[in-house]
C-alpha cells in the first residue's frame, strides 16, 4: 500500500486501523510527534524555566519519550532534561533495562541518576516477592517506585517529573478504576497536588505499538524481556481484555479515553479531593497517617 497522505508516493511503513490511514515512515513520524505536541500544549506540560526528569526504565516506552522531548525541545536553552531510573531489585530482568537506559541517555547527553529499592528502603521486589502477600508484586512496586521517583525529583530540584505512560497505559488504569469503581482514583487521574512535583505524560495520545515502531525507527534498541511479575497483575488481564477489544474494534482505546475525559468534567464536584497529612514515619505528604510505603516497610520487618 502507499501512503495515504496527499502527493506522497512513498510505500507505507504503518496501517492505523482507527484511522484507516496508510503513513510512510516520514508521515508516521509526523503523525506521532504531532500527537504529543497536541497532548502537551493541551496540558501546558512544558513552562519555560523546567528542569524535568524523565523517569527512564530503559524500555522502550521511556526511551521513545526522552529521545523524543529532547528532539522537540532541542532549542530551548531555558529547559533542562535528566534521566531517573529505579532498580527495583528483579533479578535477570532490571539490570539489562537499566544498563540500556543509561546507554540512552548517554547517547542523548543527558544527566543519568540511579537509585534503587534496596537503598531506599533496605529490601527488594524480588525479597517482597518471596513473602508471597495477597497482593500481587506489581502493588508493591508501583507504590515504592513512585515514592522514590518524587524525593528523588525533589532531591534534584526537578520542576516536573515526565512519564512514558502511553494511550494504553491510561486505558488500562481508567478500565481497571471502572471496574473497581473507584471514583476517587479516577477524579485523581487528571488532578495536580501542590504537595508533589507535578507528573506529566507526553506519551498519553499515543498507542503502544506506535511508540515501539517509533522506537525502531529512531535506532532505540527495543528490548524483548519483559517484568517476570506482570501476568500476575489485575492490569496484566485488563491489558489482554482491551487489546483484544481494540482488534476486533479498531478504535476503541480512543473511545475508552474519550469517555473518560468528559466523564472527568464532572468528577470533581461529585468526589472532592481529600486533604492530605503527613506520615507519621517518613513526614511526607499522604492521604492517611501512614503513607503506603512505610506501611510495606513496616509489613517487610
């Protein structure tokens, strides 16, 4: 086929069944930078002055994101770019990711800053894995990474904290709140707190494969391993429901996301934001006494 786009001649490189459009790569590439323009302008993401961390996993979704804020913003002598990566401490799996995400950053000549979980709080996933909880492990990681990823920021004197979650990645969380219903969680998705430094996503109008084709293209090494723990998540079984909609449905993660955005107009009237307060163990802001983190910490002893 060739690409759908007026007077180009050139074979397509990609079929996006949601839009029954046939892009070469050239127009790809277009196509996809101008959807994280789109999202971040429509977000005011990017203030003159940042200095911005990207949470850099060495997969292909973060790598995709710092390549891509780098090329767009490589004029702006006002913004500043670093790479932060967590070692959650899974064995065979994160030092691979995290040896190419400083190979990346490097690549780009950008800052790169390593913390793990075993330095942080004196244990890993691998360790909380073992103790075999109710909870799957992915709980346990998202809440002690994003703990880290914030003092860290803050540590670092970050504006902005951006994150490669990706048109998927919203879907699945929106759907996963949906079914737990969940309203709180779902007015929080699109809220800022003053508390914390403030969490942009570029990638957030953007399909999963998309990113990966441009990851590709852009001559990022696309890694095959995946997290040994994810087929024990909720979002593991949610993900292989929406996909499977989005294939016999082209178009509906877009729709997912759609809904959700006007449903969010109302949510903050219906669900106030709760205050929050300070742990009692750590001091830092939490919606009860004991932040989420210290809670586990206090589970692992």
């Amino acid at each position: 086929m060739r690409c759908s786009k007026r007077k180009c001649s050139k074979p397509a490189l990609i079929h996006q069944r949601y839009s029954g459009l046939h892009l070469c790569e050239a127009h790809f590439i277009e196509d996809l930078e101008r959807k994280v323009k789109k999202e971040m302008r429509k977000q005011v993401m990017v203030e003159r002055g940042d200095k911005i961390a990207v949470a850099l996993s060495g997969g292909k979704d973060s790598s995709a994101l710092l390549s891509l804020l780098t090329k767009i913003f490589y004029n702006r002598t006002d913004l500043e770019f670093i790479a932060m990566s967590v070692d959650e401490g899974i064995h065979g799996y994160r030092s691979i990711t995290l040896s190419n995400a400083e190979e990346v950053a490097k690549g780009l000549g950008v800052d790169f800053f390593r913390f793990s979980l075993e330095e942080e709080f004196g244990f890993t996933l691998d360790e909380i894995a073992a103790r075999e909880f109710e909870q799957a492990p992915c709980t346990f990681c998202g809440i002690l990474r994003r703990k880290v990823v914030e003092r860290k920021a803050k540590e670092l004197g970050a504006t902005k904290v951006a994150t490669a979650h990706n048109l998927d990645d919203e879907v699945q969380t929106i759907l996963i709140n949906y079914i737990r219903g969940d309203i709180e969680r779902l007015g929080r998705l699109r809220g800022r707190r003053e508390e914390f430094v403030p969490r942009i996503k570029p990638l957030r109008g953007v399909p999963e494969k998309e990113v990966a084709l441009y990851a590709l293209i852009a001559g990022i090494p696309v890694l095959t391993v995946s997290c040994p723990y994810a087929p024990r998540s909720f979002r593991f079984t949610v993900k292989k429901m929406l996909n499977e909609f989005e294939r016999k449905h082209p178009g509906t993660k877009y729709s997912v996301m759609r809904g959700y955005e006007r449903l969010s107009e109302l949510l903050p009237k219906a669900q106030p934001e709760r205050k929050l307060v300070h742990c009692a163990r750590c001091g830092e802001a939490s919606a009860s006494r004991i932040c989420k983190a210290c809670e586990i910490q206090e589970m692992m002893k």
